[in-house]
C-alpha cells in the first residue's frame, strides 16, 4: 500500500487559517473566492493553499494578477505568475493591466488604488464572495513601525485589518519566510520585486534594515511583538470607534436648511466637553469625514478642542480638506440657519475658483 506524502505542517497551518478566514466570513460552501496574486512568495502560497479547496470541494478558487506597468517587463512577470496559477488548478486567472496615475499621494498610494478598482471589478464581474490578500506577519510589523515613524494613533498601529468587507487576510499569522517555505513544497518559482531591496523607499528600509536592526539589538521575537501589539490595539480601535459612531449621532446635527455636503454641521459643545479626548477627537474626526475632509491629524484635533475652552479666538480653525471649525459666536445665524450658540460649527468651504 502506498503512503500519500506526508504533510509539510506550514502547508497544513496555511489551509486552516483560510478556512477559518472563509467561515468567520460566513463565505457559503461552494462559493467563489478570488486570490490577488502579485507573483511573489506571498501571494502564490496563498494561491497554492486556496488551490487545496478547489480539490476538496469546500469553495471555489480563482485569482486575479493586477499588472501596474510600472517595472519594465511588468507584463511577462504577469504572464509567469498567471501560468503558476493555471498549473494550481485555479479558475478563472484573469490578468488586468492597470494605469497608474500620477498623483500627491505618490505613486505607492496611486498604484494601491488602481490595484483594489481593479479587484473590485473582478469581484463584482464574477460573483466572488471574497478576495484573498497575502499580506504577513512581517508585512503587519512593517506597518506598525511605519506608524510610529509617523507618531500615528490607535487606529494606524493597528494594522491592516484581517477583513475588510469582502477583503481577507488569512496569512497575518504567518511569517514570510513560511511563505517560502509553502512555495518550495509546491514547486512555485516566485517572482522577487525589486522594489523591496529599494533604499529609497522607506519601507523598503524598514524590512532590509531597521526590523533586522531590531532583531539584533533588541533580540529575537521583536516582529511578532509587533504584531501581537497591532492585534492588541485592533480590539481596541474597534471599541472606541463604535463608542464614537453612536455619540456621533447622539451629538449631531445640521443647520436648519443646509445640507452636509454644502452646509453645516453643529456638534454640541456642552457634549463634546462631557466626552474623554479619545472620544470627542474621533467625533470630531467623523464630521470633518463626513463633510468631505481628510482625516484630520492630531495637532489640528487639538486645535479644533481648544475652542471648547471658551477663552480666546472664536476660530476658524482649519482641520483639513477644506473644512473648518468655529465656535458659533451668541445671536450669531449658522449660513442658511438658525443661531447656534453652545456648538461647534464644522464647514465645508467654497473652492476657490483657479484664476484665469
């Protein structure tokens, strides 16, 4: 009697962590899921570990190769990782080639965006119930140390969220070097980016130099710290946005006649003031979202607090995306409202037109 092959366990923990992905995303047996599929170790473990279910007949795996143009011979390492994906059994594998723009966000952020229009389309072009991300251990602890480059808050410490509406992320437990490992079990040739051995990009230098850095100094151990912190403030960020969401709407409302988009919004000053700072900056930082402006930073949250005190300028104080807040002066009219005395008021300013 012949004995199958015995099991390499990375292989075995791989496929438990997508299947635990897929059903606490209540992802119905049979379904469609979509692996986005870069062509390098990361994402083509996730690719071979998905192609298991295919066999066992639990879900259904396809996976889509986002091309960015952006590296010369981007189409041929395109066409290579599309072809490792047919030989795993999935289907569909569809390769879209995106055109990145030019924006000031940078080209990382442009080349994200056009990434995620391109996954959404193929989701919704082919029913997926979910789309698979590679991301790692590593790739968690490299964003943790970003945000504190950063001085970032709870939110951006925590990381990238394991599932984010149809998004999931299976492999955050793993460390990159297990991906390898699933690559070398399955015969998978990956492709190796250039751009994460690139000094000039910032996170390039936190894999290559400052995590080893760490490592070496601090001891061992310092990436799984890192990611068992981001975990940590992920719970954490999770509450108090929720805490936030509903004082939001107990602390909100608009002018009489105006609407959120060209209008105002008036935020309770006796309320805000009643709040903890976690609370009342995150209410603050959802009407400034709401009426179209970036998330503000915390300097400028600070800034828009000190009008609570009541002493000294009234405001405006800019907050960012052309938003602005004031406190509402006595007997003084909201545009298109009545007076609002005993609120913050939030705007949203007029562009100005560009001069001819």
């Amino acid at each position: 009697m012949t004995r199958k092959p015995r099991l390499h366990p990375t292989v075995g923990t791989a496929r438990n962590l997508v299947r635990s992905a897929l059903e606490e995303a209540q992802v119905a047996s049979g379904s469609l899921v979509l692996v986005a599929c870069s062509g390098g170790a990361d994402s083509l473990a996730l690719a071979a570990t998905a192609a298991h279910f295919n066999v066992s007949g639990e879900f259904r795996a396809g996976a889509v190769v986002v091309d960015h143009g952006l590296q010369a011979g981007s189409a041929e390492v395109a066409e290579a990782a599309r072809r490792q994906l047919v030989s795993l059994g999935l289907d569909p594998v569809d390769v879209r080639t995106v055109e990145v723009p030019s924006t000031r966000t940078g080209p990382e952020a442009a080349a994200r965006s056009a990434r995620y229009g391109a996954l959404d389309a193929a989701a919704a072009e082919t029913g997926a119930a979910a789309v698979l991300l590679g991301h790692t251990l590593d790739d968690q602890a490299e964003q943790v140390l970003l945000g504190l480059s950063r001085g970032s808050g709870t939110r951006s410490l925590s990381g990238m969220p394991a599932r984010r509406g149809i998004y999931l992320r299976p492999f955050l437990p793993l460390r990159r070097t297990e991906t390898e490992e699933i690559c070398r079990f399955s015969g998978l040739d990956p492709w190796h980016d250039p751009t994460n051995a690139d000094p000039a990009l910032t996170r390039s230098r936190v894999r290559a130099q400052v995590l080893p850095y760490l490592e070496d100094t601090l001891g061992p151990g310092i990436a799984e710290a890192l990611y068992r912190t981001s975990r940590i403030l992920a719970q954490d960020a999770a509450y108090l946005d929720e805490l936030a969401a509903a004082e939001y709407e107990r602390l909100r409302s608009t002018a009489e006649g105006a609407a959120a988009d060209d209008g105002a919004l008036l935020l309770s000053e006796d309320g805000l003031r009643a709040l903890p700072p976690a609370l009342r900056q995150r209410v603050l930082a959802l009407a400034v979202v709401e009426l179209g402006g970036a998330q503000p930073s915390f300097e400028r949250l600070l800034a828009a607090e000190n009008l609570l005190r009541r002493t000294g300028s009234a405001g405006p104080v800019q907050v960012g995306g052309n938003v602005s807040v004031y406190r509402q002066v006595r007997g003084a009219r909201v545009p298109h409202g009545d007076p609002s005395y005993g609120n913050l008021v939030l705007r949203k300013n007029p562009r100005k037109s560009a001069s001819k």
